[in-house]
C-alpha cells in the first residue's frame, strides 16, 4: 500500500529525505501498535516537502520559536495574529500572564507577548512561539497565491506518482492536504488523517477559499489531537465538519505537536489499517 505525507511548519532547514526518515519509522511502530503484531509488509511512503518554499520567509535562528517573533511584524499582519492567538487562552489566563515577571518574548509587540506568555503558561514552555509560528505560516500559505501555487506543485507531483491509498497531513501540511482534495475531486482515496492540525481555528477558516468544503474524495477524514498541543486548541474537527471522525485524544509527552509522536501513536495506525484493508491488499 502507498501512503502520501505531508509536512508541517519550520522544515525550512532539512529537506525530503531528512523528513522522510523521521516519519518512517514512526508510521510503521504506529501501524505495528495498531496490528498487535510485526507487518507482514511495510507501505511506501512518500513524502512531500515544501519547507525550502518558506525559506526565504522565515528568518534563520538557533532559538526554538524565535523566528515567529519578529518585532517588526507588519500592522496588518499583527492585526490579523491578535485574535487568533487570544482564541487558545482565556481572559483569566491573559490576566495572570500580565502580572507575572516578563521572562519571554520580550522581543514581540507588547499586545503579543502577553498572549504568547499565556500560551506557555498553558500548554508549556515554547507552546507561544510555536503556535504564532504555525499561525504565520499557514496564513502566508493561504494569502500568498504564488505561494500556495509552489506548495500545492509538490503535493501533486507526490500523488500523481503512482496510486496513493492514503494522505496524511501533519499541522499545515493538514491544510495542505485538505486544499488538494478541494482542488483534485477526481482523486479518490481510503484515508485522509489529520494529525496536530490547525483546521479548526478561526483565523485558518475565515481565509480559506472554501471552508465549508467537505472532502468526499476520501472514504474516511480521521483527525488526531493532543489537547496539550496548542495548534489543536480549537477542538475537534468534527464541529466544523461533521464528517470528521475525531479519534480519542492521545499524549504525546513533552512534544506535543510532535509529527513522530502522532504516526507513532496506535490512533494513527488503526485508523489507516482500518481504511486500508476495506479496499484489499
């Protein structure tokens, strides 16, 4: 069986084959978790990868988070990351991130930095920088059409390789994959699996050029969250889309937004096994 992946934020640095020997192993101890059992053969993945197409937008930095934290950030853009960030925390949260000492993203935007702290007060430490990071990129995917135009080449040029049983999308590569079914009708698939994905956020919906699309290329859309992952604050999917089927929440420890930890996760590899095998070998 062949399954397609697609990557999240902050890949600018490693390339394809990098990623691919990441999600590999994790996929098949997910699908092994899932069997009971070793497989009896291993699925071809492919991986699509994007990141250098971002490379030019985010700036090189040895600190986790820190490139999301551009202290010169457009109005407009600023205007726009606000909002989307205040939806993850609440008022009484916000509050205690004010009073505390300021230990954190002092380089941000005043308005900025205290939801960020917020954030990390929440969800732990770095979840700030984290989240705007995915926010930033998403939203340029979104309104950068040439962008958008670079990214959706690489996914179709990896599911037009060949039949492709199954596309997982990790963070925005979960918004990647839904803009490729939106655009691509006439593939059919038996999964699609959504894992850390920031669908269900506000700022993400009210951008995209057809968010009340349900996919019906894919016999089945599960979706996969840590509740301790920030990108996934918004919920289930399902609210959003009632064909999703939400998988219970799992806990992926101290990373989790981790892509390994999601395929790694017994979740992840039933529902593919599951999707797979209705279809045959």
């Amino acid at each position: 069986m062949t399954l397609a992946g697609i990557h999240g934020v902050g890949q600018q640095q490693l390339g394809r084959h990098q990623l691919q020997a990441q999600w590999g192993p994790a996929l098949l101890d997910g699908l092994e978790r899932a069997r009971g059992r070793l497989l009896e053969t291993e699925p071809d993945l492919r991986l699509a990868y994007y990141g250098d197409v971002f490379a030019s937008f985010t700036p090189v930095s040895g600190r986790k988070g820190a490139a999301a934290l551009d202290p010169d950030l457009a109005e407009e853009e600023l205007a726009a990351l606000i909002p989307a960030v205040l939806e993850a925390v609440s008022e009484a949260e916000l509050e205690a991130a004010e009073r505390a000492p300021v230990k954190a993203y002092t380089r941000a935007p005043r308005p900025l930095q205290i939801a960020l702290r917020a954030l990390d007060r929440r969800y732990g430490q770095h979840a700030g920088g984290l989240y705007i990071g995915n926010l930033r990129q998403v939203r340029r995917y979104l309104q950068d059409a040439e962008l958008k135009a670079a990214v959706d080449a690489r996914v179709r040029e990896i599911m037009g390789r060949g039949e492709v049983r199954a596309l997982i999308g990790h963070s925005l590569g979960s918004v990647v994959g839904f803009e490729y079914l939106r655009q691509n009708p006439e593939t059919e698939l038996s999964a699609f699996l959504t894992l850390g994905s920031p669908l269900g956020l506000r700022m993400v919906r009210h951008l995209m050029p057809d968010p009340h699309h349900q996919p019906r290329n894919a016999a089945v859309w599960a979706n996969l969250r840590d509740p301790r992952d920030p990108v996934t604050c918004a919920g289930d999917l399902s609210a959003f889309w009632p064909g999703v089927r939400d998988l219970p929440p799992v806990d992926n420890g101290g990373d989790a937004h981790s892509a390994a930890r999601y395929l790694s996760k017994r979740e992840a590899g039933q529902v593919l096994i599951e999707s797979l095998e209705t279809v045959g070998p």
